[in-house]
C-alpha cells in the first residue's frame, strides 16, 4: 500500500465492481486516500459488472431528463425513437410491486430520488450512456418504442462501464492491489480500523479510518447456495464472478452486522443449459434467453408452467430461472415460430445457443431433449386453440392478446405456434446474486442488531439486503450499487477516524 498522505484519511474499498469504484471515486473525491481490494486476479477484475450488459434503470421526466443522464441524443434518434418517461413515483411503484411490499423504503426512497443526479454525476466521471435498442425496444409504426422503464446502458456494456470508471480511479490516484482476498475487519475499540488481506505477499492488515464493502453477493458459494436458498440451488449455474463468495457479508457479520432481505431469494434467469458453471467473459450476458414472452415455456413433460406473459420481460426474468429450477430435470425449452423469429434477442443468433429447429411442430417434438413427445404436442394444440386472435399483437406493450382457459394462462403476446419454421432453445437456471445481505441504512452505513451504526463501516451493491424480494425490476440493480456506493465512499471519507 502506498504511504499514508499527510492529513488524509486511509478508506478501504473491498470490491472493485461497478458499486466499489463509484465508493472508491466518491471517497477519493471527498479527499481521502482510497485502496480498493480485489480478489480476483487482473484479467478477471471488476466482479459481477463486467459481465452484465450495464442496463441503468433511474427517473426521468422526459426527453430534456434523459439527456441529462445520456448527452445530446441525434436528430434521427429523437424523431424515430419514442424514450416516454420513467416518473419517480412509477420507480417506487415497482420496486414495491417487485417486492411484495417488502423493500426497504429509506432504501427504496434514496436510490429513486438519487438515481438521475448518481448516472449524470457518473458521466462526469467518463462514463458515457446510450440508447438501449437491443432487447428493450421494438419497431412499432415506424418509431423504436422503449418498454418496461428501462432506456439506457453504458457504452461498451459491463466491460465498457468497469473500465471507464477503473480509467477514472487511475487518473484520481486510487490504488487498486489486485489477487488481494479480504479476509477479516480489523475492529479496534468497537471501530472498524482497517481490513486483513492475503495477497502475493502473505498475510497482513491494511490500517484505515473506514472500510466499503462492496464485494457482492454469495452466489459463487455452493454451501451457502444449499444452506440459504434451498436444495436443488447446489446445480444452478452462475452467471458472473467465480469471485462472489459472500466474503464482504461474512466479515461483517463476524463483526457483529445484521442481517437483512431476503436470504431464501436470489435474482436467476432462464441460461442457456449447456453454459459453464461459471461465468464466462468472453460470452458475458449472451448466454442468458430472454425473448420468452414471444413463446411458450414447456418442462421434461411437454407442458407450460409459468405465465410467459405476464409482464415486460424485465418484470419477470429475475424470479423465471426459479420457475425453471423446479422443473423434472431442472430444465426447460423456449419455443418459437418464424411470426417471431425476427424479434429475438441478439443472445439467440450466438452460436453457442442450445437451440434445434423443424419445419413442423410434430418433426420438433422430436428434437427436444428429454421432452415427452405427445405431452409437447398436446400442449402446443391446445394453446394454439386458447389463443384470443381477435387483440391485435403489439411487443411494445402489454397488448392483452391472451389466452383462455389454460392453466396457467398467457395473459399478453399470445401467438399460435402455426408458422414453420420453429426452433427452440434448451435453458435451465443461472443465478446472478443473491437478495439477502448486510442491514444499511440510507447512508449505506452497516447497522448492528441493535439498528447502531457500526463504525467505520460501510456497504454498497449486492451484499445490501432489503431491497428485493422474490423479484426485481431489471436495471435497477447497477444502478442501486453506484447510488450507494457514492453515499458510501462519501460517508467513508467524512468519517472520524
């Protein structure tokens, strides 16, 4: 580490994702001397964020707020994109709904209100934004028209986002030591006073006057996946770091941290069946299949068993890998005709994509693995007769096309399975982090059991429980991990050490 800078406080960042680099900015900003701990080794740096597409959901009035947040848009992409509006109150709204009314709602009220001033003040930063087009818009009367309150990601997506911000905690002098695992707060006097590293040296404790947390969730820990989520969670497959392990939660909880959210919950999406257990950053998100509102859903008998359309995509996908994880086999196929084949998410052209094609519903049937035959063909029969063909199909909003007298129904964008060519895609369940963590509260402080703040410590990003429970409104994740994250490396450089 390098030497202390007289009159400057010491804050330690552990984590060196999207939340640790903002904590580590911000605390750098308000004049302490900042190093950021990294687990994992230099080519496998920035946690979880690298491998997301680095979707930013925040408040936006309008066109004039958008810009704010994403520069001067081009003539050609205000006339022929349609952005709406994202109000503060309808934020709320769904991370309450999300929730089931459980979310925290100092935590729910601090990161609405702070998201829009968090992403400009991150493209102060050099982070720059842009139309999300792929995968939330769809071509409707000649305009793209955005859906679900989501608009924007960092250019270059969770690559592109980590290294902008490591690119301005290089110019901001942030030392970042990398192979660096934390292992244990050092605690003096009921004060967190510096953090226990092993890294290629050996063995020692990095003095400071705070400590961020900010390393994540405990997805990548298949004992604590078993113990927490359930039997079966062992055979999830891990979207992101192999590096999450919950470190950050332990140490803290060890210090005496409460506990808060939902430790039975996790965000898990449909995955493609045959990806690694592991993430992997050459295919980051692209393994994930999220196109399945325009389909059907069927398990190892052939029949459905969620409700493909019950919301925008970006409702639903974070509690579906779940929905697939309990399935016989813990797998299932996403199927599709050519009527929407066109509007398919770049994931599902890759050309690592489970998939099979047919040029009928009877010589497919056929070609999905583990699937019984007539159970397939029996469900694909009666769902095409359920279908209401008098709504007409829009993609860009809950068109209310259903269907009736199916159990479960599809409540929007129900087409018959009548058009060859079909091709289907084999997914099971792939877990992105877990939704039970460390207590904060809404200055990203870690409370004791008491609801104390315990000194000196701090946290940001997904090892904050209570915010979601059972769901999660997509985008709103990065997003929650740069608001506190900034609070916390505030709070960490303010405080009295």
């Amino acid at each position: 580490m390098r030497d202390q800078v007289p009159g400057k406080r010491r804050v330690v960042v552990v984590g060196a994702g999207n939340a640790a680099l903002c904590a580590a900015l911000s605390a750098r900003e308000g004049g302490a001397a900042v190093t950021v701990l990294e687990r994992a080794p230099r080519p496998e740096h920035g946690g979880n964020s690298r491998f997301t597409m680095a979707s930013m959901r925040f408040a936006y009035g309008g066109l004039d707020e958008l810009q704010e947040v994403a520069g001067r848009l081009s003539a050609e992409e205000t006339a022929t994109s349609d952005f709406g509006s994202y109000p503060e109150s309808q934020f709320v709204r769904d991370l309450e709904r999300m929730s089931g009314g459980r979310a925290d709602p100092d935590l729910v009220a601090t990161l609405v209100s702070r998201s829009r001033p968090t992403l400009r003040w991150m493209r102060g930063l050099g982070v720059e934004f842009v139309p999300l087009y792929a995968g939330q818009a769809f071509e409707v009367d000649g305009k793209h028209r955005f859906w679900g309150g989501l608009t924007l990601q960092a250019r270059g997506g969770g690559p592109g986002l980590v290294a902008s911000l490591q690119r301005a905690a290089e110019r901001a002098g942030i030392e970042v030591l990398y192979e660096s695992r934390a292992v244990r707060l050092h605690v003096e006097g009921g004060s967190v006073r510096g953090v226990e590293v092993e890294g290629p040296s050996g063995s020692r404790t990095l003095p400071a006057g705070a400590v961020v947390l900010a390393s994540g969730g405990f997805e990548a820990n298949r004992e604590w996946r078993r113990q927490h989520l359930g039997e079966g969670w062992e055979a999830a497959k891990v979207r992101g770091s192999r590096f999450n392990t919950g470190d950050g939660i332990r140490m803290a909880l060890e210090a005496g941290a409460a506990r808060a959210g939902q430790w039975t919950g996790c965000h898990a999406v449909a995955w493609d069946l045959n990806a690694p257990e592991v993430g992997n950053l050459e295919v980051r998100h692209r393994y994930q299949k999220h196109s399945y509102p325009l389909g059907i859903v069927v398990n190892a008998r052939g029949e459905r068993f969620l409700d493909e359309g019950a919301d925008f995509r970006n409702y639903t996908y974070a509690r579906y890998g779940r929905k697939v994880l309990e399935q016989p086999g813990r797998f299932a196929w996403q199927v599709f005709d050519s009527r929407v084949s066109g509007l398919l998410r770049d994931e599902y052209h890759q050309s690592h994509a489970s998939r099979v094609t047919a040029d009928s519903v009877e010589e497919l049937a056929g070609r999905l693995d583990g699937v019984d035959e007539e159970g397939f063909l029996r469900t694909v029969r009666d769902f095409n007769a359920a279908v209401r063909r008098d709504v007409r199909f829009d993609p860009s909003a809950r068109d209310g096309r259903s269907t009736r007298g199916l159990v479960p129904d599809k409540s929007n964008w129900a087409n018959p399975l009548d058009r060859p060519p079909f091709e289907a895609f084999a997914v099971t369940c792939g877990i992105t982090f877990t939704f039970g963590g460390l207590r904060v509260d809404s200055l990203a402080r870690v409370l004791d059991e008491d609801g104390r703040p315990l000194d000196g410590l701090f946290a940001a990003g997904e090892l904050v429980g209570g915010l979601f429970y059972d769901n999660y409104p997509g985008g709103s994740g990065l997003t929650a991990g740069a608001v506190f994250g900034r609070i916390a490396g505030g709070g960490a450089a303010g405080h009295d050490g």
